[in-house]
C-alpha cells in the first residue's frame, strides 16, 4: 500500500478522511503483520478506524503507542505524533508529515510497496 495518503489533509471532506483513516489503520496492520513474521514481535493493535477528528485524546495515545512500537523494532527515530491540533493548519501539516514520513521508512525498511 502506498503511503502517499498518509501525507495528505484528511480533513477537506468525509471521503479523504474514511481514506486516510482507513489507509493510515491498514498500514498498520502490514507493518504489524510484517514484523512479527521477521521477528515474532508482536506489536500494541489498537483500533485506528473511524476516528472522530473533534476527540482524539485516546485515538492519538494509542496511535503513538503503535509509532513507538514499531520505531522501536525496526530502530526508526520516530517523532511525537502524541498531539495535534487538527484546526491549526499548520500543526496538522507538521504532524501529518512527520507521521507520513515514520510509515514511509517503516515501508521502506520492510519493502512494504
């Protein structure tokens, strides 16, 4: 799966948020499904999709448990995606690359397409 979505702003219209939602939780689980085959790792599986961008006090602490995990195994020097503010543009476009950018070199490490 392509990771491109990842970058985009989800919040423009319902479609691109279910898309990102879902892509953001399906990358997820490749990624889980990836390691544990290299390593037996088993990593935190929370669930990512639907979120409801107007609370995302758990949503988000889950997802960075998620970040965490997998930063740690495949040794990527992750960012804090424990916090954003969705309605500040330029928070969100931070966190959304930076985010983006943690799945791009776990899909990269573990030739995820």
């Amino acid at each position: 799966m392509s990771v491109i979505v990842l970058y985009e702003n989800p919040l423009e219209t319902p479609e691109q948020l279910a898309t990102w939602s879902f892509s953001n939780a399906a990358a997820h689980r490749d990624i889980a499904r990836v390691i544990f085959g290299i390593t037996g790792d088993v990593l935190p599986d929370f669930p990512l999709d639907p979120f409801d961008p107007t609370d995302m006090t758990i949503w988000l602490y889950q997802h960075a448990l998620m970040h965490d995990a997998q930063n740690a195994v495949l040794g990527i020097a992750g960012f804090n995606l424990s916090n954003v503010n969705w309605g500040d543009p330029g928070d969100l476009a931070a966190w959304l690359w930076n985010h983006g950018q943690e799945h791009a070199a776990a899909a990269t490490i573990l030739e995820l397409g």
